[in-house]
C-alpha cells in the first residue's frame, strides 16, 4: 500500500505550471494525476478521467515517492523511433558533399546503398542535412533579363552631375 500523496505549496505550484505549460502532452497528464491524487481522488477515477490505464497513476505514485519530482521527469517516451538512422544521415551527407544533388537524388543513392531503410521524408532528411551544415537553394528555372538593351535603339545618355532637389542648395 503506496502512503497517501501530500504536496506542498512549492510542489502543487510546480505541478500547476507543468500542467499548464509543458511542451509533452504526458508530462501535463502526470501532472494533472498528481494534483488530482493529492486532493484525495481515487486513483481509478483519475485514470479514467485521465484516459490512462489503471497501473498508470500507482506508477506515478511511485516513481514520485521513490525520487520525487524527478521520478516523474524521466525523459519523454513519447513518439515514434526515428526512421533516419545515423548511418543512413552519414550516407546522405556524404553523397551530398560528393557532388551536387538534389533532395531527390540523395535519398535515391541513399535507398541504393540503403535498400533495407525504411521510407522517410526529405523534409527530414533536409533538417538532418542542415544540422551537418548542408544548407540546399532552389534552382532558377529562368535566365535573368539581361542588362543591355535589346533593342536598336541607343540607350539615355546619362550625366555625371549631381542632381539636387529644387530649392535646395549644394
């Protein structure tokens, strides 16, 4: 049998503040379970109002009498494993210094050296690339207008005085 949760004033703010403004959804819910339980609600109606399975809160509960704050703070869990793995970054970046590519062509001769990767984005692998200094421009599609003139005609004569505002004087 876990000893009743009793917060102090410190600690209930703590736990207002992570339920208000953590970035992690499940950090927030530990929160709110915990100022729940505090105040003396039964631990299946916190997991269901919650929409946590039962064990969920005995867990929180636990984890806060074992180590305290940081028994409930221990790293994000949350999120799927990623899908670019280091070796296949380092696999991109070196294509991508070998020569100019594309986007595209990278993860192409990637998924060639790669066959068994699994499929990723290339706005992932874009960020990935970038946080190894790789930064990537769009290509023109058309020429810039060119500076002489096309036509026959000559192009204004122009003067190489200083032109003033009128009333002013220089």
């Amino acid at each position: 049998m876990l000893p009743p949760l009793k917060l102090t004033e410190a600690e209930c703010l703590t736990f207002q503040e992570l339920a208000e403004h953590h970035p992690y959804p499940d950090y927030r819910r530990r929160a709110l379970g915990m100022l729940a339980l505090s105040k003396g609600h039964p631990i299946p109606l916190v997991a269901e109002i919650l929409g946590v399975s039962l064990p969920t809160p005995y867990n929180w509960l636990k984890a806060w009498h074992r180590l305290g704050l940081m028994g409930l703070l221990n790293g994000h869990q949350g999120g799927a494993p990623a899908k670019l793995t280091p070796g296949l970054v380092d696999t991109a970046e070196r294509i991508a210094r070998s020569s100019p590519c594309t986007l595209r062509q990278i993860e192409q001769q990637s998924r060639a050296i790669h066959p068994d990767a699994p499929p990723f984005s290339l706005d992932r692998l874009s960020v990935h690339l970038k946080k190894r200094g790789l930064t990537f421009k769009r290509t023109r599609l058309a020429l810039k207008k060119n500076v002489a003139p096309t036509s026959s005609r000559s192009p204004k004569p122009t003067s190489s005085v200083a032109r003033t505002r009128p009333g002013k004087a220089s």
